[in-house]
C-alpha cells in the first residue's frame, strides 16, 4: 500500500521570473542555494538530473528525472532514495519524491509555489533516512 506525505511552500521573490528561473536551472546558481557540490541535467523533459556532494566524507548522488518543464513557468522532476550509500540494483527504491516548482508574476516579483510529495511504499517511513541506514 503506498502512503503520500505533501508538503506546499509559497514564496514572493523581489525578482524577475526570468531571473528566477535562471535560478532554478543554473547549475551554478543553484549550487549556492542547495547542499550540493554539482548539478547536472539537460533540462528538457524526460532527461536525467543528478545532485552530487560530499557528506562526512562520503560521496553522495541523487538521481532523478526532470518530469516537466515549462520555461520560466514550472519546473517538475522526481527522484527516489537512497540518498547516502549504495543499495542492491535488484533492490526498489522505497521511498519516491516528486517536487512541482511554478513561478507566476506578482506585480513586479515572482511568486513562487513548490510542491513537494513523497510517496511510501512497502510501509516504509516518509521521513528521511539517517547516514548510514
């Protein structure tokens, strides 16, 4: 049975959705915002998106898929656990996330909702797994 957890987040930004955006798919920019060392995609639907960092030393490497893209409008990609180790490639994933980003202009600013889903299965928990479970 799969269990949903939805988490919804709406900001205003003093900034021009272009720039926004710019924000959102720059690799550059988005290094200064997330706990990752690199990001690599090439932003078109269906391509793969991969966040790399360093944890305590160890290498981590999430891989997701961009499931939508709309420039300048909404951003929307999927990933699944584990976010540190390595598990068995005959093992599924338990753990499925799903974040929709969707800019809209305010005026002069950039309203910002993100949406963010995380989808259970098996019974396992939709918290985050500590380093080294």
């Amino acid at each position: 049975m799969a269990e949903a957890r939805v988490a919804n987040a709406v900001v205003t930004i003093d900034a021009p959705r272009a720039k926004v955006w710019e924000g959102l798919v720059n690799p550059g920019m988005i290094e200064q915002y997330m706990f990752v060392t690199s990001v690599a995609s090439e932003w078109r639907e269906g391509s793969p998106i991969v966040w790399k960092s360093l944890w305590q030393g160890k290498a981590i490497e999430v891989r997701g898929t961009i499931l939508r893209l709309d420039p300048q409008r909404t951003l929307e990609y999927g990933y699944s656990r584990p976010l540190f180790g390595s598990r068995p490639a005959a093992s599924p994933p338990k753990l499925h996330h799903r974040v929709t980003i969707k800019l809209s202009d305010e005026g002069r600013q950039t309203r910002i909702s993100d949406t963010g889903t995380t989808t259970s299965r098996n019974g396992s928990s939709c918290m985050p797994r500590e380093v080294g479970e």
